[in-house]
C-alpha cells in the first residue's frame, strides 16, 4: 500500500474545469494549506502536517501535474502557469470552506504559494516560502559553470519533445538524482517513501517538464508584470533556506526584501528536503509565522 499521512483523510476536490486535485486533510483549527516541491508530492509534509494538525485544519494536496492529481495536457501555454496552479489552491480552500487561509510551499510549491499571495492577497493570511527565490530572481543568479546545479532548469525548459523524450527514457534514474544529491541525511526519506515519489514522478512526466517550462515563459513574464507594477507580498512572509547565496553569488536576503514588506528570512543547515530532514525546525517558524 502507498504511504500516508497518518490520521488524515484523503480526497479529491474538483478545482477547475476538468481538474481535481488529491488532498490529505487533517486536524482542526484555523486553516493551513502545506504544497510540496520537486520531485514528490504532498508526502513531504507527513511530519509537520501531523504536528501542525494539533492547532490547525493542515490541507496537503499534490498539485496540478503531480501525484494523484489530474494532469491535464498543456495546449495553451498556461496550463502549469504557477498562475494557474495558485488558482487551484484558492479553489481547493474554498472547496473545503475556507476563504482565507495560511499557505507555505517548499521548492514548486513555493513558486506557486508565492504567485497566490500575490494574486490573493485577501485570501492567504501568511505564506512561507521554503527553498526557493521567485521565479524572476532564480533566472537572474544564475550565472556561468555555478549554474550547473540548476541543469534540470535548462533542460526542462525546451521546447516540448526533447526533455519529455530524455527524461522518460530513464525517469528513475534522473528523478533519483535529485532526491540522492539534495537530501544530507539520506534516512530522511526512507525507501517506501521513497518508491512512491519515483513512482509518482514517472507517471507525470509531460507534467512536471511542463510545470518547468512554465517557469521559463509565462512565470517569467507574471513575475515581470508585478515587478513593473511595484507588487508585493502584503501579508507576513517567512523565508528558509540554504544558503544558496554564498554558493552562487547573490544576497538572498536583498532579493528577498524586494518581494515581501513583512519578511523572516532565515538560512538552515540541513539539506533541500527540510521538512523531511528537519521537521521540528520547519514546525517552529510554521508556528512563528503563524502567531504574526
């Protein structure tokens, strides 16, 4: 059997026309929507969802693309528009009976907690970024052989047949890669957790290669219009991360300040995969940004 979040009730919320997403929900109290990242799905929050469930209605879906949730075929340009997948979000919550909620992603989920908050401000209270810049931000550092680190970003980006052919020649091998050389403590995910992310990621791969090319056109150009715009994020943001900057040349936190009024940005020492690896660090500044 595929692994759960313990003590949570699945199901699956229609959000838009010809897409429902997966969701595990748990707990009680005011509402908390947990999205994960690349490349796994709302199984990363197991820890932290069934602490936060103690004080909090946690929703923990897996996005447009991933995991059990729909896949539609991107005929448009803007089906994975982190637009778009922000969108389903606000449409899950409601869904569910809350018009205002907390929202914190990790990796894409990030990018697509970040484009709801700015596109819904008076939906999400406080938003919580974890590892991640902004769309706009991650292109513009990343620079010479120090970007070979984000090679998936390039590859990904291609026009559509040449990364869906190579990646799905050897999914395991290429979404293994980053769960190997991002986790520091390799036991954070364990094997069936594990199984069920390389399951899940080859049976999506049009998707998850869509949801990236996204981030390299459309993302790019809403991220441009905002900064035109002199939009920000208006309510309480908390901001974890590795420290990328000293790796890569850039001060995360300037980058930063130019996005969120109100910012907690703070470096932590384990790997990518914090909630994994670090869920009591997570579960604290969920808990501060919380109580702001």
């Amino acid at each position: 059997m595929e692994p759960r979040i313990s003590g949570f009730d699945y199901q699956r919320v229609p959000v838009a026309e010809g897409v429902a997403l997966n969701a595990a929900v748990g707990g009680s109290g005011s509402p908390l929507v947990l999205l994960h990242g690349f490349p796994q799905t709302h199984l990363m929050w197991r820890h932290v969802a069934a602490d936060l469930a103690a004080d909090h209605t946690v929703i923990c879906p897996d996005l447009r693309g991933y995991g059990d949730s729909d896949k539609p075929a991107d005929t448009d340009g803007r089906a994975y528009a982190k637009r778009t997948m922000a969108a389903d979000v606000v449409a899950l919550a409601a869904a569910l009976g809350h018009d205002r909620f907390a929202l914190a992603g990790h990796d894409r989920g990030a990018l697509v907690a970040i484009r709801a908050g700015l596109d819904h401000p008076g939906t999400v209270t406080h938003l919580a970024s974890l590892d991640v810049l902004p769309t706009l931000d991650m292109w513009d550092v990343m620079h010479g052989v120090s970007a070979s680190v984000g090679f998936h970003l390039y590859l990904m980006a291609q026009q559509p047949g040449l990364p869906e052919a190579l990646i799905g020649a050897e999914p395991d091998v290429f979404f293994g890669h980053f769960l190997d050389v991002w986790a520091r403590d390799p036991e954070a995910i364990p094997a069936p957790v594990r199984a069920a992310y390389l399951r899940a990621s080859r049976e999506a791969v049009p998707s998850i290669v869509a949801d990236y090319r996204a981030s390299a056109g459309v993302d790019v150009a809403d991220d441009e219009a905002d900064r035109a715009a002199g939009r920000t994020l208006s309510m309480p943001v908390t901001v974890l991360q590795q420290d990328w900057g000293s790796e890569l040349g850039f001060d995360a936190l300037s980058r930063w300040k130019e996005w969120a009024r109100d910012l907690h940005h703070a470096t932590v020492s384990c790997g990518h995969f914090m909630a994994e690896e670090d869920p009591a660090e997570v579960v604290k500044a969920l808990r501060a940004l919380l109580a702001r």
